[in-house]
C-alpha cells in the first residue's frame, strides 16, 4: 500500500511541475522589439537589350556538330558496330543480378519485372557516375536502356554474348554487363 501512495505522490509532484509557466519570448512578449530591421530596397541595374545575330549566316560562333551518333542519340560511333550485330533480348532474360564495369570500377545491378513508369525497376549497389542514378530499365528492340529516376535515359546497352551486354553512358563511358 506504501508504494501506491509514492508513486501516486510521485504522479501528482510531476503533474504540477508540468503546470509551472515559462516564459521564452514570442508574442506580447519584449523579444518582438530586438527584431532586426526590415531590408532596404536596393536599386536595379539597367537592363539592356540587342538583336541576336542570325544563326544561318555565320557559324563560326557554334561550336562543331557531334562527329556521329548512336542509334540511341549516344554521341559517338561505337555502338553503331554494336547495334548492328547486336543479338535479340528479352525482358525476362534480364531479370537478377548482374556484374557492372564501368570507368575501370565493378559494381551490382539488379533488374526485376516490377513496373515503374514506363519500365521496370532496378538499381545498382557501389557503382560511381551517371549508375548511381538508375532507377529502372527497359528493352527497346535489340538495346537495354537504363534510366534515372526520372525516366530520362542515361545509358544504352546491346547484348554481345549469351551473359553479356556492352554500351555506353550518355557521357560516353563504356559499361558492360555480365553474368
């Protein structure tokens, strides 16, 4: 019974304790006075105006065009030779882990058949650059492309043997998979 009481006193000793006012500033309080003062408004500068020069004209001011490009819109010609003897992919085939070298590293990937977006989700563990972004895939005809997050296209891959697929990044970083 001794301990009811203690632990029933000990109860009431901390609710009134709760109940004790105190006071840090805020409204109706001095503090509002210590406000700093409001930003005086600063001028702005003119604002100037010229008609661009036409683009047709000249065009030593552009700097050169790309040199080829990917099927894919890669720049680059390496994966026009890949494209073109690239063997046939499926969806299915792709699902699991897979071993990633890319820019002299090695990491993992790993693809499923969950849908996100307009393809599947994957990621990848331990990959460095443009891979850590990758957060689904898909298969476009005989290429595998990898996304981000946000669905933009960050790599283009083309299966070479039965476990293995060679590509590109959209930097130009050759990336291969395999098995």
């Amino acid at each position: 019974m001794r301990v009811y009481h203690a632990a029933a006193g000990l109860v009431i000793v901390l609710a009134l304790a709760g109940c004790q006012r105190t006071s840090f500033g805020g409204f109706g309080s001095q503090e509002i006075s210590r406000a700093p003062a409001p930003l005086q408004a600063a001028p702005v500068p003119s604002v100037s105006s010229s008609q661009l020069p036409d683009p047709t004209t000249s065009t030593s001011q552009f700097p050169a065009a790309p040199s080829g490009t990917t099927p894919g819109g890669l720049p680059g010609g390496t994966d026009v030779a890949a494209a073109a003897s690239a063997l046939d992919v499926t969806k299915e085939s792709m699902v699991g882990s897979w071993r990633v070298s890319s820019a002299g590293s090695s990491c993992d990937m790993f693809l499923t058949l969950t849908n996100l977006g307009s393809g599947s989700r994957g990621g990848t563990r331990g990959c460095a650059g443009e891979l850590t972004t990758m957060g689904s895939w898909e298969v476009a005809g005989k290429q595998v492309v990898l996304k981000d997050r946000n669905g933009n296209a960050i790599a283009r891959l083309y299966k070479t043997a039965d476990a293995r697929f060679d590509g590109s990044t959209n930097s130009g970083q050759p990336v291969s998979l395999s098995r």
